[in-house]
C-alpha cells in the first residue's frame, strides 16, 4: 500500500469513527415482574426483572401465570396480565416540552393502561391497537382485554 493509499485509509477511518453512534432509544422501563415473563428483541429472548430497559419494537409476552408492569419514559403506566402479548410499536417523548407519540399493540391478553405526560399534551398522539380496533387515549386510564391468539 503506498503513502496516498494508507493516507486516504486514516482519514476515511477517523470519519467512520466520528459519526455519531445512536444508541437505541429507551422508551421505558420494566417496573414489575411477575411470573413468566420474557422480552423480544432483534430476534432475540431476552430475561425480565425489574428494571429492564423497554426499547421500541420490543415485545413482551407473559406466561399463564405471569405479569409485567412497566412505566414508560413520559410516566405512563402499562400492565400486561397473565398469557399476553405487547409490542412497543411506537414510542416518542421530548422531556423539555411533554411532545411525543405512543403506539402499543396488544397482540392477546390484558393491559391495563394509565396516562402520562404524551397524553396529557396531545391526547391524539397516543394510541393503543388489538387486532380489531385501533383505540385513541382520551381518558387517563382504561383495561384492555382481547381474546385473540398472536401469530
């Protein structure tokens, strides 16, 4: 390799190395864990216990005799009950000015959904959706219960 060569190597390795590596965001955390529970992530089972981090695109699926509470980044509160499945489909929040999005899906099984500071802001921003409906947070607090088995 000559002089010209190594040179444009370094530059071009020093810029790979500035560029800013985006960690993946933290939409909430693992408050409660009850039972069997286990996270989804990248293809990957991943184990449960209180303060596991909840990142978008994680699913989290309990067992017949498991639960899971999480409170996500804007102090929402999320609780799966036994033989369910989430997915944290959508998750935006900027602490400075309570602005964001929420999207959870619930695939099967139960959730019990309290508020936080999204829907406080923009009540339209946050959504939860079953295989059959699609429901818009304009309350503070609601249960889910659907019957319909995950793929």
């Amino acid at each position: 390799m000559n002089l010209h060569h190594s040179a444009a190597a370094i530059v071009l390795a020093a810029t790979l190395l500035a560029l800013p590596v985006r960690a993946a965001e933290i939409a909430g955390v693992v408050k409660r864990v009850q039972g069997s529970v286990a996270m989804q992530r990248e293809g990957q089972t991943l184990p449960v216990a209180a303060g596991t981090p909840v990142q978008v695109g994680d699913r989290l699926v309990t067992g017949a005799d498991g639960s899971v509470g999480l409170t996500m980044a804007d102090d929402s509160l999320l609780t799966a009950g036994p033989a369910s499945t989430l997915v944290v489909s959508r998750f935006r929040f900027d602490s400075t000015t309570n602005d964001g999005n929420m999207l959870i899906e619930l695939l099967k099984g139960t959730l019990h959904f309290v508020s936080g500071l999204i829907a406080k802001q923009a009540p339209q921003n946050v959504n939860v959706q079953t295989r059959n409906a699609l429901m818009g947070v304009r309350g503070t607090e609601f249960i889910v219960d659907t019957r319909a088995e995950a793929p």
